[in-house]
C-alpha cells in the first residue's frame, strides 16, 4: 500500500510573518513550511509603512494590519492549487 509522503492531508495555517530582509517577509505555517517572497508581488503590503509591518494579526485564512484594507490569504501566498495539482489516475 503507498504511503503519502510531504504535506498531502495538511491544511496550510499561517503561524507567524516576519520581515527578515528588505523587499522580502516570510510566512511560517503551523506544519513547520516558511515561504519567503518579495514584499513587491503583493502591493497592499508594500503600502503598509515599514514601522508597521510587524503588527499584523491573523484574520480568518490570512493576515492584514489596522493600515491595509486588505487580507492576505493563504492561497495567495501558496498559489491557486487547481493550477498546480496532478491528475488523478482514473
């Protein structure tokens, strides 16, 4: 019988988000996964000022700040997976 490998039957959560260079953040999930992107593929993010940044708080799938009108959800950062899936075996 195969065993399933990786993070098949994991519901990505976001955990924490920091800033650790300038342009970037990184996103750590529950499991343990950091994603590390540029601050510049989000634009509502790169308005929030510097000194802000670190107080964002979660809400509901994803993250946002008192400054930002918008919430950054999980499937942003981790892409829309019907793109990216592999076809069943029929």
């Amino acid at each position: 019988m195969y065993q399933k490998e990786g993070y098949w039957d994991v519901k990505p959560k976001i955990k924490a988000l920091s800033f650790p260079k300038r342009g970037k953040f990184e996103v750590t999930l529950q499991d343990g996964r950091s994603i590390t992107m540029p601050i510049s593929a989000f634009p509502s993010m790169k308005k929030v000022p510097v000194k802000e940044r670190n107080n964002w708080y979660l809400m509901g799938g994803g993250f946002t700040w008192d400054s930002c009108p918008e919430v950054i959800h999980i499937e942003q950062i981790l892409g829309n997976y019907a793109n990216y899936a592999h076809e069943q075996n029929a």
